[in-house]
C-alpha cells in the first residue's frame, strides 16, 4: 500500500505506514498466522497494559469489519488519484499543480478516515489502537492542510520537498502511538483483523 506519493505525499504514507504495520501482523503476510502470544516486547507502557487486561472473551468481529472498511476505502481513495507519473520529470509548474490536487484528495481522505474510526471498541487495546488511529488521521489531514498552503506558495520544488519534511515531523509523534498501540492488540483482536477480507486487500 506504501508508495512514493510526489508533491505531498506525507500524509498518505504515514497512514499507510500505520494501517500496514497492523494488518501484516493480523493477515500474517504471505499467509502466516497471528502471533499465539501477547503484545512483542516492542510494546510497553500504557499500551502494553491495555493488552494485559483485554477480556479473553472479548468479540472484535464487528470493530474488525469497520476499522478494515474504513482502511480500505481509504486506501482505495488513494489509489484512484496514483496516475503514475513520476514528478521528476514534471516541470515545477506541473509538480506543483498536481500536488495540490493530490494533497486536496488526501485531505479529504484522511478527514474521511478519522470520521469512519468514530467506532465502539470491544476492549481497551483495540480502543487505544483505534484512537490512536483516528488521531494521526486528523493530524495528518491538519499537515496536509498547512502544506497544501505552503506548496500554493511554493516557488521551486526544492520548498516543495521541503514541506514534506515539515509535515514528516508534524505526524512523528502520533504515527508511534499508532504503532505502539498495534503492536499491543490481543491475538483475539488480530485474528479478527485477519478474518476480514478488506484487511487483506488494505495489506496488500
């Protein structure tokens, strides 16, 4: 789902980094199972706690199917607007007018995405995750905003690159707690994640 985005590019690629760390874990890449276990080392804090106190009855299936919708639609969004050019071969003029109406697009889809993650969570780690989800979702439509301004502006495609470090920096913090918080959901959580087959496609 990853890919070079020119332009602003930022905001998708950290969604994207984020939902795929998740959902390689749940659908298990080339068809491996979830772990048997809990949270990786990887996961401590608060997070990790939230782990350790899930209910071992708890039934995700219905906060699966929605957090994987809304991941879905929002990678299908992206891919719709990929028209595969590569903007080193662009003029600055043609750079910058296709920046702005892919960063205008992932805008909407990341408001999109915060939106349809207003979810119920069955336990407190899949509510960590999902929140944290959700956050670096409006943050990253926040970013995109402040560089969609900052690319209008742009003169040369050296300030163009340059607002893309920028927002990489705005959605650092939020896009670790995304992480932390996916590495910590239950095996329940992932196996259900697993069990969806928009979380495959989203993987993919």
């Amino acid at each position: 789902m990853t890919r070079t985005r020119p332009g602003i590019r930022a905001a998708p690629l950290a969604l994207a980094t984020a939902l795929a760390i998740v959902f390689a874990v749940a659908c298990g890449g080339d068809g491996g199972e979830a772990p048997a276990t809990g949270p990786p080392p990887a996961a401590t804090g608060a997070a990790q706690g939230a782990a350790a106190t899930e209910p071992p009855d708890v039934d995700y299936t219905v906060w699966a199917g929605a957090v994987c919708a809304a991941a879905e639609t929002f990678a299908q969004t992206l891919n719709s607007s990929d028209d595969g050019i590569d903007p080193s071969r662009l003029r600055f003029e043609q750079r910058k007018v296709r920046a702005l109406r892919l960063g205008a697009l992932e805008y909407d889809a990341a408001r999109a995405l915060a939106d349809a993650l207003d979810i119920e969570s069955p336990g407190e780690a899949s509510a960590a995750y999902t929140a944290a989800l959700a956050t670096l979702a409006r943050v990253s439509a926040e970013a995109t905003q402040a560089q969609l301004l900052e690319v209008q502006a742009a003169t040369s495609n050296t300030q163009i690159d340059a607002s893309n470090v920028r927002f990489t920096l705005a959605v650092a913090a939020t896009e670790e707690e995304v992480s932390a918080t996916a590495l910590a959901l239950p095996t329940q959580a992932l196996t259900a994640l697993g069990a969806v087959t928009a979380c495959g496609r989203v993987q993919g």
